[in-house]
C-alpha cells in the first residue's frame, strides 16, 4: 500500500513538473519570439522539466535561491 502510494505521488510529481516547466516556456517563447520560439522554449523547458523532475531535492533546492 505505501509503495503505491510511493509510485503515485512520483508520477504526479513528475507530470505536474514537466507540464508546469513546458508551458512556462512555451508561453514565454510565444509573448517574445512568436511561434517559433515557443516551440524551441517549449522544448527547452521540457528538457529543464525532465532534469527537476528527477530530483525533487535540487528543484527545491532552486526555489529556495541555493544555486
């Protein structure tokens, strides 16, 4: 029961993280550089997504002005 409880609060982390990254970019890359640049900032912020996504710590870490 834990353990699943474990997968799914991972999963929603990294969903909720990667989305939230995603359309960060891609609104920023629309209102600055049009249709291009949201599709390169969407990706961009995909990536980013990705790489917090597997480490909750340093996403926290980044919020909180440490790096």
């Amino acid at each position: 029961m834990i353990r699943t409880v474990k997968v799914a609060a991972q999963i929603a982390w990294s969903v909720s993280i990667i989305g939230i990254c995603t359309a960060i970019g891609g609104v920023y890359g629309w209102t600055h550089h049009e249709s291009l640049g949201a599709i390169a900032l969407g990706t961009v912020g995909f990536c980013a997504g990705a790489v917090l996504a597997a480490s909750p710590l340093a996403f926290l870490e980044i919020l909180s002005g440490g790096l």
